[in-house]
C-alpha cells in the first residue's frame, strides 16, 4: 500500500488508486490514512464527518462508507491481489472493535517517511553535521506536494491533523535555511525566501534569515527595508512589536556597514553578519523562534 496525504490524497493498493470522488468516504480515507495501522473509533470518524453533530443514523453511515472503501480495495485487489498475499478487502480496511484501522502493511506513508527524515536532519543538526542535515531535512520537504489533505473537505480531526502537519513543516523548513545559511548558501536562498516572507508575512524567524541573506549578500539596505515591512505588518495585523531577536538582527545590521561585509571565505557558517572581532553572533540575533523551532520539531 502506498499512503500520501501532504499534498492531495493518494491511497493506492496493489499501484490502483482506492480513493473516491465522494466526500464524506474521502474524508473517513483521508483520517484512516493518515493513522494508518491504527484503530480509528467509530465515534471520532463521526465527529469528523458531522463536526461533533453525529446524526442518529451516524455509525450506520459510516459503516457505509466503510463498504464503499471495500469495495474500491476488492477492486484494486481483483488484478494482482493474489500476488500481494492479500486475500480480500477485509484485510485491508480492517474491524476491530469499536472502529476500524487501515493496514499498510508495511508499504510507504509519505507523513511516517517524513518524520523519519526530519528526525535524521534534527539530530545532523545537533551534531553540527550541517551538509548532512540540509540534505535529509530536504528530502523530507520534497515529500510535500502541497498543503496536507489538500483535496479533502476537512471536518474537525482533519483540520487540527492538518495545521499540526503545516507546523511540522515550517520548522522543518525553518531548519533546513538555518543549515544552508551556515553553509554560505545565502544568495541561493534568497529566491525561496523571497516568496515564503510573502507568504508567512508574521513569521519572524522566515524574516530574520531572510535579512541575513540579504546582508551577507551586499544589499543591507533591502535587509533592513525587510525588516520595517515586518514591523509595519506586526504593528497593523497584531498591534505588537518584533521580537528582541529581530530587534538585535536588525541593530546589528545598523551597525555593519556594507564596507565591512566578509566575503564568502571569511563566513565558513552563519555565526557572524561581518567582521569577527564586532559582530553578534546571527544564532544570538534571530528571532526567539528560530532556536525554538526545534522544541515543537518531530522526531
């Protein structure tokens, strides 16, 4: 079995997609795909499909679907099911006891393959292993091929699975620009971190590596305009002030005048903005948010 949910969802047994085009039996797919070999209950596939308003005739329902998704699984099983050691349905999509679970049968999950990178490049990181964490933390963002259950109509469940998801993915991300940054990669992030500050127009730590790259780039001007786009946004959206981080990023760039700007040989990882002997450390001058995001991270 294969199992995508970042992005749109894509279930497949035996190579045949098993996903309906209805959307109440796409959302029971989309929650037992995403706890895949594990029992999902009756009552919390309801809640999901009537938002905490189950009708009488709810567990009737779902044992509908249920049998929709069956029949879509006999399906993809009558070609090469035999092959696969699978005999029916039932093995797949699997009763237990006061709900039903999904069995992968130890076949891919995009969020478990995920989480495995993640971790890897979470602990690269602590091992100050920079290359190896940009690279695994990379590739567990390539998984992503769009917002996570992108083309199912969430209820409850979903939609906190979903923003739990995003989180996950925005300390990834946030993690893996850290490891370039200290890899010199700044003139190559600039590009990406163009359109995620567009995009995440609150989120200090994006904005704070994003005037780093700036900086170490030659255009502290821009940096600094960066960062008073922040503050404006901030002051209008949430009626609050940057973060002390940012606030010292940005007296630190006050400070570095573009004459002193190292070159790329002088800045073998992020630690300083210019000269050694002046400049905070970047890590001291980021955003709280940017330390922090390992403590949400997962793995």
């Amino acid at each position: 079995m294969e199992i995508r949910v970042l992005g749109a969802l894509d279930v497949r047994v035996c190579g045949v997609s098993v996903v309906p085009s209805a959307p109440k039996p796409r959302q029971v797919l989309g929650l037992l795909a995403l706890r895949a070999d594990q029992v999902v209950p009756a009552g919390v596939l309801a809640d999901e499909l009537w938002s905490g308003r189950p009708p009488r005739s709810a567990r009737t329902t779902v044992q509908t679907y249920v049998l929709q998704l069956r029949d879509l699984i006999d399906r993809a099983l009558a070609r090469i099911g035999a092959e696969a050691g699978v005999s029916c349905a039932k093995d797949v999509l699997v009763t237990s006891p006061g709900g039903y679970m999904l069995n992968s049968g130890g076949g891919l999950a995009d969020v478990r393959e995920f989480e495995r990178l993640a971790g890897m490049g979470y602990r690269a990181i602590d091992a100050d292993d920079h290359p190896l964490a940009a690279r695994m933390l990379g590739e567990a963002l390539a998984l992503w091929r769009g917002p996570a259950f992108a083309d199912v109509p969430v209820g409850g469940q979903l939609a906190v699975e979903a923003r739990r998801l995003e989180e996950t993915r925005l300390c990834a991300l946030d993690q893996r620009i850290d490891a370039d940054l200290r890899l010199g990669r700044h003139r190559v992030l600039l590009a990406e971190l163009t359109v995620l500050v567009d995009r995440y127009r609150t989120h200090e730590s994006l904005h704070g590596q994003y005037m780093v790259a700036l900086h170490r780039s030659g255009r502290r001007g821009e940096a600094l305009e960066a960062y008073q786009r922040l503050r404006n946004t901030l002051v209008r959206e949430l009626g609050m002030e940057p973060s002390a981080g940012l606030r010292r990023l940005q007296r630190s760039i006050l400070l570095a005048g573009p004459e002193r700007l190292a070159g790329p040989e002088r800045l073998a990882g992020p630690e300083r903005l210019a000269g050694p002997e002046r400049e905070p450390a970047v890590a001291a001058a980021l955003p709280e948010g940017a330390g922090a995001a390992r403590l949400s991270r997962v793995g």
